[in-house]
C-alpha cells in the first residue's frame, strides 16, 4: 500500500504541496515529510495517528533528497513520534547535516521491506546529488521524488543539480520498467515509460530551443536567454528558467555545442 498524503510547503509554483508518501501495513515507512508549517505538521501527525490507533506504528521516515520542501517536517515527526530512525542517500545525509540528522544510510541497490511491501532504493542524482527513487518489486510501482512532476515541472539547478546525470537517471528509470510514478508534486502518473520518454525528449527539445536563441542572439547571458526561450513565464519565475538554462548551457559545452565568453560571461554557439 502507498498512500499519498499532501501537504502545503514552500515549493515551487504552480505547485502548493508535496506529497507524504505512507508506504506499507502495521509497520509503516513515511517518505518526505515536507512542511515546515505547524498546522501542516499537526495534519500529518493525525492522519498517521488514525492508523497508529488501529494498531499501526511508523517504523522509519525516509527521505528521497534534501530539499527543504522535502525535509523540513521531518525533525518534527521524530520528536512527535518518538524515537524513530531517519533514512536517507549518504550525500542527502551529508547536505541536510544541522537541519535534520540522518540515522541511517539507504544506499544504491537495497532493498528495504516496508510494512509488507519490498521497496528497492536506486540513486538517481541530476535533480539532487543524493537523489533516491523506491521501486515498489511487486507492482512495479515507484516513489519518484523530485525526477517528475504532477504539476509543474522538474528544475534542474546548476547550483546543486546537473543535466547530464538528470537525463541518465531519467534513462534508469525507464529500465526499470515501472509502472505508475508517484511524484512529489501533484498526483500519480500511469504510463510511466511515455511519462519518462517524454521527460528526455522535452529535456532535447529544451537544449535545441537554447541552441536557436543563441544562434539568433549571438551571445547572451542565461537571464538574457530566459524570456527568449520561455516567453510566457511570469517576470517571478524567469530567474528560474535562467538556472535551468545554465544548466542546458553547461551540457552543451560538454557536447561541444557551446562556450561561455571569458570576457563578458555571456554564452555563444560554436559553429
């Protein structure tokens, strides 16, 4: 069994919530407990408390990434709940260290039984350097984090993210042949292989666009790029859409397809 359960954070719109993902029966794993927000944090404390009274109990919170809208309800479930351990990527450990303290490591490749359900951790980074994903064994099902969205879309920050692992990791997921992706933000994706085929594909199709501006502009810096390449994005959003496009930037000068211009910062195409 995984049940969502939705609450408001501080994320990116048009996203207002993230998804607690409940995975399991009797001994229940509870996956990014999100909101830093009191009243958020008492709505989840008396959902799970529904279940506790029946005769459940949380065993473990689990955390895919270390994002705050991912991370900041987690402390205080503990401290609800009592002593309960908190899992996570080693890198995501190592990033939420003085915010939340990560117990134990779920590494690559392990596999975990949560409440009767087996789940299989697979380190996915590109969104976030310690990125996890869970595939459900059984019905192929996969707790998705942060590598897509129900709502909105996924930003690839240049300051903690990369593309080039993102699209690989995008590629792994598709091997693993899921079935049905529950995302953090918005509500749960069947088809999953067209979802993830279409992730890469945009990701292309993002990067060619980007390639076309520069073409057209010469040179240009990313937040010069951004309502070029992203014309009906409001003013608020475009400092968004210019990490994204330093993040394609900087895999198309991997590729060979563009350089950054040593003395004035903007980027031009190599032809």
């Amino acid at each position: 069994m995984i049940v969502a359960i939705p609450v408001r954070t501080p994320t990116l719109a048009p996203a207002t919530h993230t998804n607690t993902w409940v995975v399991g029966e009797g001994a229940l794993s509870v996956f990014d407990p999100a909101s830093p927000y009191e009243d958020e944090q008492a709505r989840l404390l008396a959902e799970l408390r529904v279940r506790i009274e029946r005769g459940e109990r949380v065993e473990r919170i689990v955390l895919t990434h270390h994002h705050d809208d991912h991370v900041s309800g987690a402390e205080a479930l503990r401290r609800a709940l009592g002593d309960i351990p908190i899992v996570a990527h080693p890198e995501t450990a190592r990033r939420v260290s003085g915010r939340v303290a990560v117990d134990e490591a779920w590494e690559d490749g392990q596999s975990r039984v949560c409440g009767g359900v087996t789940l299989t951790a697979h380190h996915t980074p590109g969104h976030a350097p310690g990125h996890l994903v869970f595939q459900d064994s059984a019905s192929g099902e996969v707790i998705a984090g942060d590598m897509v969205a129900g709502i909105g879309t996924i930003l690839v920050d240049p300051d903690d993210g990369d593309l080039a692992q993102y699209l690989a990791s995008l590629d792994a997921m598709r091997a693993l042949n899921p079935t049905v992706l529950h995302p953090a933000h918005g509500p749960s994706l069947p088809h999953a292989d067209q979802i993830l085929a279409f992730y890469i594909a945009h990701r292309h199709q993002r990067t060619a666009q980007i390639g076309e501006a520069l073409d057209k502009l010469g040179a240009a810096t990313p937040a010069e790029l951004a309502p070029v390449v992203y014309p009906d994005l409001p003013a608020f959003a475009q400092r968004f859409a210019a990490a994204q496009i330093l993040s394609h930037l900087r895999w198309m000068k991997t590729h060979g397809l563009a350089r950054p211009n040593r003395t004035d910062g903007r980027w031009e195409p190599v032809r």
